[in-house]
C-alpha cells in the first residue's frame, strides 16, 4: 500500500488514560475514534467543514474500516494522524491513514463512506463544493 | 447511606477487556456506562421501556452521576448491579446503584435525572404509566 | 467474501446507549469492541479460555481489523455476531465474523491476531492446548 | 459549591462525533473522560508530570466522581475545563471542575483520589514533590 507518501493533511492526537488497555497499551478500537478525529479537522479547512455537511441535511456514514497496528501507542503518546482524502465518486468517498510517533510507523488505515440523507440515511452525492474542496486539497 | 438494603431489582455486567485500562483495572468511566445499561434493564420490566418513553416524545437526561469506587474490578469480572428508582417527583427522578463481586462491594452510585420533550430538551412531567409501573416496582 | 456459512459459535450483544451516535445510530467504532466481545466469549469454551492464555504469560494483540458496515445499528438492538478463528499457524490467528440483526445482515469482519509474551509483547507461538481446541471447535 | 471563582489552570476538549449519543448531545459518560484529561494536563506542568508518578512506582486511583451536569454539550464543541487541585493529605487529593462553552456553565465535577502502589494498590503517601507543586499551583 503507497500509504507512506503524499499526505498534504497531519494533525495529531495524545493517547488518553481511558484509550489504554489491561495490556499497557492504547486499545486497538480507539484508533477507529482517531481516524474520525482526523476527518473531522480534515474538513475543517473547507467552508463549514463537517457542520456544514450537516446544515444541508446530510450525513456521512462509515462504510468500511481498515487498520493495520504495527507497533503498539502506550498512555500520553503523542500521534500524528496523516490523512488524505481519495476515491470522490457520487455519494462515496475514501479516506487513508498513517499515523506515527515522532517518525515511527503505528498503523495504517483506510475507511471508506458515503454522503447520506440525515433523515433516511439513503445515499445522496457529495455535495459540489466538498468535491471541489477536496479535490483543491489534494491536487 | 443506606444503599445496601432494599433492592428489588439487578442485573450482571461482565468486564469487557475494551473496558480496563493500563492500571490493569477496569477504568473508572466504565461504571458509568454500565450505571446506564441497568437503567434501560430497570425499565424493560415496564410497559415497553425506555423505548416507550421515546414513543411518547420523551427522554430522560442525567442531571447528575455520582460514584464511589470501593474496590477495583478486573477484565473478565461478573458484577451485579443492583438498583432502584427513587423520589419520583414532577420531571425528576433518581436512582441509587450497588455494585458486588459475589457478595464484594465494588461501587456503590446514584444518579439523578429528568424526563425532558426530546426536541427541545425541556423538563416534561414523567408520565403517569412509568409513575405508577415504579411505584409499584418499589413498593 | 465467503463468511455467510459455516459458523459454528454465536453470542449476542445489545447496543447501549452510550455506544450510539448522533446519527442515532451505533457508532461504528462500537462495533471493534463488539468483536472483542465475542473473541472473548469464543475463547471461554476452552480449558480457562483467555484468562488461561494470560496465566501462562501470554497475551493476545490484534494486528488488523476491518468492518463493512451493510445496515445501521439502533439503541437496544440485540446484534447476533457469530464468529470462527481460522489460520492458525505459529504466533498468528485470524477471526471471522458476521454480525445480524434477527437474520438482516448487519456488519461482516475480520480480525488477524498474534500471540506475544505479556512482558515484551513479542510474537510467540501460539499454545498447542489453543491450536488443538480451535481445530477441534471448527472441524 | 464555590467552584465558579479561583481556578489557576484550564484546557480544552472538543466533542468528538463518538462521543455523541442518539441524543444528539454528549454522552453524560464522557465527561468522566475529559474530567481524567484534564488531571492529566494540570500534572502535566510539574516535574514529570503523571508519568513521574508512575515512574516511582506509583499510580493515582479514582475513589469518588460527582458530576452536575448544566447544560448540554455538543457535537464539535469546544468546552473549557477549569481544575483545581485541593485537599490534598496523605495518600489523598481531591480535584474540582468547572466546564463552560465560551462562558456558558457545561457541567460543574469533583473527584477524589488516592496514589498507590501501582502493583498492590494500596495507598501510598502522595510524593513530597508532588505535593509541593500543587501546594505552589494552587496558592
């Protein structure tokens, strides 16, 4: 997977008390709640970020989620989430996913949506000016 | 206080491994879930439940949580949670929690909390059939 | 995917209030706990099941997860996840899983797993009492 | 409760989307988290912070939790939590809480807590440097 390069987007999240485990370490279902965390200040940069996806009556639903943990993230870890968005098509999009310590690979990701009626969760395409964002963003 | 006697009604979690943290424990927000999930099981005896109270336009908000931690819990750990509704008043009402381990005292809790019209989030008077189903439940 | 048939464990989770969204849906990092959940209870058939894993110094870490999410989850829906552990082979293991709301398909997964040593958390081979149970569960 | 004056230090959370619930507010729960975080932050300013704690063999347990909660918090708000540190005598200390959106009361909260040892978990006097920082924090 060429996720290591080509990622214009970064911010970061520190490893609360409550996301670790018995095992010393964060708990792997806690990287879903990052991811989101990411596309959520991903969008942030466009007009009304996620909020205005929202005012127009729609939604994003998770469709898919992958991670792969490849070195565990322990209490007050500092990560740094790069995120890109790919893949813009009708009502689907694409997110992917590295995220590090100070350099050090901790998992990869992908997660994959689609842009949804608030009301009826029914499909609805990604409205014009988000394409367009993201489509700026990550040309 | 007295919360040790004069429970009419528990129910069992068991310790998820999602729920412990890097102290080995069971990480103390838990509780506060788990005070939930006896509450909605409270309810289930009733006419419908808490879903019924959703029928009807309503929900019920915490106002206020308290807990006192008596002994750790571990992964894996069954605990019963007894519980049961009290002071039901206008809009209000509250209920009181004794957690065990087989007999061990683990947590003990109240949590006060009021029924609110579900889109404005206003306090609504409790309607008389969930009045009288823990009026009858506790008496 | 071939995850349809040939399962021969099943547990039930109902979804709590706290694990749903204000999409008024489950939210789907919900679900990774989910898996664990049934991991768990997969693993109790056998002699100690995870706690015996534990004692003899071993942990178990999840390497990759991934969810297709096919149909929302509500408030105090009771989802059957059933569940198999597949590919066995030194330090590694894999789950599979299908989760279903009476019948209507709800999420299908996968987990890959290895065994480490609780101290170092280096892969370490999986147990011949754990192999041996598996194969016997899912011949 | 005089816990609206007097409050040296303050951080910030965000609503996370998980952390919503079919409500379409903060999960009540998810205070306790952010209540941890934001301990975490205020130790943070002294000599190692909790990670020094922890470093001379020692961990902080959670034996009460109150919370009062005023008004709801929501998806993508940014609440500021005022803390302070006081009462603190032998193995215990207690923290107080105060969260607004941009001045408007979210919650008031207060824990108490003991360190330990962190394998047996039994009470162990607060560190002299530890005590000293909030002594000179809070004065």
């Amino acid at each position: 997977m060429p996720l290591v390069e080509g990622f214009g987007f970064s911010t970061e999240v520190r490893v609360r008390f409550a996301e670790t485990d018995a095992q010393g370490i964060a708990h792997h279902a806690g990287f879903v709640v990052w991811l989101e965390v990411a596309r959520i200040e991903y969008l942030d940069r466009f007009d009304g970020g996620y909020s205005s996806l929202q005012r127009s009556g729609l939604e994003a639903l998770t469709l898919e989620v992958f991670v792969r943990y490849l070195a565990p993230a322990r209490f007050d870890d500092r990560l740094r989430i790069q995120a890109r968005c790919t893949d813009v098509r009708g009502a689907r999009f694409r997110f992917e996913y590295l995220l590090d310590r100070t350099g050090e690979p901790i998992a990869e990701a992908w997660t994959a949506h689609a842009t949804v009626a608030a009301r009826s969760l029914r499909p609805t395409r990604t409205p014009g000016w988000l394409v367009d964002a993201i489509a700026a963003a990550e040309s």
